[in-house]
C-alpha cells in the first residue's frame, strides 16, 4: 500500500518529467535529486523503465479514485486503490480540515456536507481508519481549549457515525491551542486555528 | 512491548537531570513602584577571598526586593558611601539620601569554595541594627542564599514571609527548526534554569508536588494528552493517567496524597481525583458541558474549577468529598484558570471581557474582582507561597512571555527571554528547611 502510493506518485511525476532520474527501477526508490532536470538529455529517456505492474495497479488506483467506487480485487490491491483515493488532491474527500466559529463546536452546513462525503467514504471501506484531530484558537485558557477542541472532534464524530462511519474506524484527540496552523495573533490566523483535521489511515 | 523497542519509542522525548545551566531568563521591571519603601543594598566586601565569586549576591538581593513591588532600591550609582560593617555605617548620609533601610555584608573564605556569607539590615532612622545574619554556602548554592538573605530582609520589614528562596516551572516552546515543547524550571528571578523534559510534541500544565520534589504535567508524547508524574532530581517519570480520551490538568492535593484531573473516558471533560499511591479515581463532577482546571483550595477541603454549564466558562466549587458545585464567579461572561492563593481569601484568574484576557483577582468574603493587569492576551496566573504575587503569561508580539505582579498592583515586572514561547508558570512551594 505504501509503495503503490510511492510508485502512483512516481508514475505520475515521471510522465510530467519532473523526477526522471528516479523512474530507472520499479522499485519504486526514489532518488531525491531534482537538480538533475536540467542534464537528463535522451539517451537518459531511453533507459527509462517502469515495470508494467507497477504502472497498472496505479491506474486502476487513479481510475478507481475517479469514479470512487472502489473495486473489490484482492485485499491489496483494494488497499492501494483506497490509499489512491485519500491521497487524491480533486477526490470529494479531498477537504481535510473542518472550520468552527469562536467558542463553538457547532458544524457549518457548508462543512456538512464536506462531512458527508467523509462519512460515506469511510462507511464503504471497512480498511480506512481516522483520527479525528481538534484545535482551538489561542484566546483564553490552555485547559479550557483542550475541552473545547475535544468538543469540536467529538462533533465531526458524531456526523461521521451518523454518515454511517463505525465508532471503530474514528478516533479522537484535543490539541486545545497547542498546534496553530497560523500563529500570528490576528483574527484571521484565528480562524485557520480553529478547526478539526481528519487524518486518515488506511490499514 | 520489549526492552528495545521501549527505547526506540522513548528516543523523541529527552528527560533531564538537573544539572545547573547558566542560560537564564532576565528580569525587567516595567512598572513603577509608588508608594514602596526605599532601602539601599551596598555591594558585600568581597576583598578577602582569593577567588572573584561567580555570583553578586548585593545585586541578587537588590534585585530580589525591587522585584516586590513593596521595597525600591537605591541604584548602585547613588550610593553616598559603601559601608561593609554597621560600625563604618555614617547614618545621616543615608538619612539625606532619603532611605529607610540600608543592607551591608561581607563574604568570606572557609575553605576552597566554601563560604560565610554575613549581612545586617539596619534601620537608618533609628540608627540600629534590625537584623544580622550568617549564612554558611558554598560556590554552588550562592545564589540561593543570596535569595534566602532577600527572604529574611522582607521578612523583618513586612511581618511576611518572603517567596524569593522558591522555584517557578513553565513551558517553553522554540518554532525553530521544528516545534521543540520544553519543561524547565527556574529560580524565581528567571536565572538558574533547568530542563526537565524535552519533547517534539505538547507539553502542558505543570504542577508542582507539595514538597516541590516533583511536577506532573500533560504530555502528548504518545499523540494524544496523558498525564506523568516526574522527579526532578532523579528524572524519574511515571505515566499516571492513559484514559480514553482527555487526561490533562493535573493538581496536587496539599497533602501530596491526590491528583485532582480531568477525563473524558466517560463522556465529556469532568474532574476526577485519583489517588496517586492506588490510582483509585473518583468522580467529582458528572456533567455533559466543560469542566477542567481542577485546583485545591488552600486547606484541601474543596476543588474549585471552570465550568461552561452555565452557558459561559465561569468558576465552581465544590467539596473533595463530592456534592453538588456551586459558581463563585459572577461578574464577566469568562473567568477561567483559577489560582487560589495560600490562605485561600483570594482565586486569581483570567478574565475575558471584549476579546480582551486579563489577570483578575476574586475576593472570596466580598466577591469583588479587581484587574491586576491591563494587556489582552494574558493566561495562566499563579500565586507565590506566600500570596503577595502573581506569575502570569502574556502575549506580546510573536511571543509569551512570563510577567510577576504584586497582589495590590504595586509592583510588576517581566522575565524576558530570548528564545521561544514561555507560558503556562507555576510557581513552586517554599523549600523544605534541611
């Protein structure tokens, strides 16, 4: 799973032509060294080899995210097609971080329905875990933040369950105030800080 | 789980051993002191000793008493005379330098690194001695005796025991090269430094034992918040709370016997005590809104808490032995992070009003709830052992720093730091007489 996503990642930077230097083995290694771009020249292209199977199962991963249905092969390659749909940037789920008003753990409707899609991804694949993270903004108290952050998880949980998510597949952690994504001291960083991040897991 | 793997797990998290740094944080006194006695401390004579000390114990001490809000020291340049024994003491020179109290001592040679330390605190109007002291210290402890000496000084011309000779935790976070969450503690003058834990994730909420031996706090080390238990001087830790859930700000009972905490595990924030000998927990509060920031009255017969089942975060009491909370705060629509000083007449907390967050104290008898501070982003306030002053965070710019006030507003001053976020202090007990 993790190597399809390494190989599906590869596969794609090589056909844009960004990490020729790495593409000469299906491996699947890469070789962090883009500064090599400007000397690839085409005998370097012609030596260029993916294996077939790498490049199959990562289509089918990429098609599959497309149409979000996953299609059930064996249980490998169905991990590798979820992996490919939560690692797709235009998937529905594609929406990772859920936003709060101050002091409030109330959902917004336009993040219903992000929620939703969440809750019908993680419905229909058994193999997808998430933890469901919260955060605050930094105004009041550190202890107080932690409470209220929790509150905020445990809100996207109870839509997720709702969605159809089971309890076993969420997880919840309150990082109250202690994480800002933005730390300047400014309503608008505040804003960005007070939110719910689901990070997911495919097992 | 095996021996290695233990290790490997272990390996983000540094535990430390104390042992003294000369890092520090340095003071600054923002805000004048009207109305504070003045007293002048000339440099001790250090002239017999064969080695030039490491430490200035007359500025120490100086230093100490300005930071008061109750006592104003005379600058070094404006002494009149430098005097090392009452006998050399002219008093009208002191007298038309318009000072109360005047402080001279000498420091001398026992042996290699050992020292006696003699001061006199003399009174300049009624031209006699009020107090003479020696003090026997060695290379390491000078700093702590020259707080000790500044302990016995405010003591002999408050009637109030003095909270210099103390210690102080907090959280340090560095942004550089990756968040980095430091435990430390530090004299009460910033300087002396230590480091207790260094972790790539959250720390929070230290609290110090009775005896000042050990510090719980909350730890994110394993991704999510759990409460340890920490020695200080053998590094020594214990994870003492993994529940479901939220597991954070511990506070230890004065008997040192309980943990007042807030769980989760069984539905939302509510404050347990555990028994930290038998883990046995019980539950103090049973209610689906908020209620954390758990702290023992001074006599240890009650907890008091913030709460949002009101509709707004408020303060509650209520007994150690169960019952149904009563709310003490009524003015404002936040008060949270109560800290109830030792005699228990007074709850330092932070008062939310317009966006803006202040250091507030409650008279317990009256109700009445004065401002100590005027900024607006200002959390976690804790009182000195003996009550006279608050430690606070406050932000300001990028940074928090920390900031002392004295209860009557006399006095304020800032430990300023260069590197990272300070925040979340507590100050530490008074030491055990050996």
């Amino acid at each position: 799973m993790k190597s399809l996503n390494l190989k599906s990642k590869l596969l794609i930077l090589c056909i844009t032509g960004v990490f020729i230097t790495g593409c000469q083995s299906g491996s699947g290694e890469i070789i962090e060294d883009s500064t090599t771009i400007d000397s690839v020249d085409q005998s370097q292209l012609d030596g260029f080899d993916v294996s077939i199977d790498s490049v199959d199962s990562a289509l089918t991963a990429l098609e599959n995210s497309t149409n979000g249905s996953a299609i059930a092969l064996d249980d490998q390659s169905m991990s590798e097609s979820v992996q490919a749909m939560v690692d797709n940037p235009s998937s529905a789920i594609s929406s990772r971080v859920i936003y709060f008003q101050f002091d409030s753990a109330k959902v917004s409707e336009d993040s219903l329905s992000i929620l939703e899609a969440h809750g019908n991804f993680i419905a229909s694949n058994g193999n997808v875990s998430v933890r469901l993270e919260g955060h605050s903004d930094e105004r009041g108290s550190r202890e107080y933040n932690i409470a209220l952050a929790d509150r905020r998880a445990q809100s996207v949980r109870r839509i997720l369950l709702f969605e159809g998510a089971s309890s076993n597949q969420l997880e919840t952690v309150s990082y109250g105030e202690e994480q800002p994504t933005v730390s300047s001291h400014t309503e608008d960083s505040w804003s960005l800080n007070r939110r719910v991040e689901l990070v997911y897991q495919v097992n | 789980m095996n021996r290695l793997s233990k290790v490997l797990i272990l390996l983000p998290l540094l535990v430390l051993l104390f042992s003294p740094l000369n890092a520090a944080l340095t003071i600054e006194i923002t805000e004048g002191t009207e109305g504070a006695l003045p007293i002048a401390v000339v440099p001790f004579d250090t002239s017999k000793l064969t080695f030039e000390l490491s430490a200035d114990i007359a500025q120490i001490v100086a230093n100490d008493l300005n930071r008061s809000g109750v006592l104003t020291v005379l600058s070094r340049q404006s002494l009149p005379a430098t005097p090392y024994y009452s006998q050399q003491v002219k008093y009208p020179l002191w007298r038309s330098a318009q000072q109360d109290y005047l402080v001279v001592g000498r420091v001398l040679e026992k042996s290699e690194g050992q020292y006696e330390i003699q001061f006199q605190l003399l009174d300049v109007l009624k031209k006699k001695q009020l107090i003479g002291y020696s003090l026997q210290t060695d290379k390491r402890k000078l700093r702590a005796s020259a707080h000790e000496i500044s302990d016995l000084i405010y003591q002999e011309i408050t009637g109030i025991r003095g909270a210099f000779n103390t210690r102080i935790a907090y959280i340090r976070a560095q942004r550089n090269k990756g968040r980095k969450y430091i435990l430390q503690v530090a004299d009460t003058d910033g300087f002396n430094t230590q480091t207790v834990l260094e972790s790539d994730e959250p720390l929070m909420s230290p609290s110090w034992s009775p005896d000042g031996e050990s510090l719980a706090y909350v730890s994110f080390e394993n991704r999510r918040p759990e409460i340890f238990i920490q020695h200080l001087s053998t590094a020594k830790r214990n994870k003492i709370s993994g529940f479901k859930g939220i597991n954070s700000a511990p506070s230890w009972s004065p008997d040192g016997k309980f943990l007042a905490l807030v769980l989760s595990k069984d539905g939302g924030p509510d404050i347990y005590l555990m028994n930290i000998e038998t883990k046995r927990l019980t539950r103090l509060t049973r209610h689906r809104g908020i209620d954390t920031e758990p702290v023992w009255s001074g006599n240890g017969q009650s907890i008091i808490f913030t709460s949002d089942r009101g509709g707004s975060p408020q303060i509650y009491e209520v007994a150690a032995t169960g019952g149904k909370p009563r709310r003490i705060t009524f003015e404002g629509r936040y008060n949270t992070a109560a800290s109830v000083s030792p005699d228990g007449k007074f709850i330092a907390l932070v008062y939310g009003e317009a966006g803006q967050y202040k250091i507030a104290q409650l008279e317990r008898e009256t109700g009445n709830l004065t401002l100590l501070t005027d900024s607006n982003l200002d959390e976690s306030p804790s009182f000195s052992p003996n009550g006279k002053m608050v430690l606070y965070a406050s932000t300001r710019g990028n940074n928090s720093v920390l900031y002392a006030v004295s209860v009557d507003g006399r006095g304020k001053h800032k430990l300023s730091d260069q590197t990272g976020d300070i925040r979340e202090p507590v100050w530490g007990p008074y030491k055990l007489k050996q």
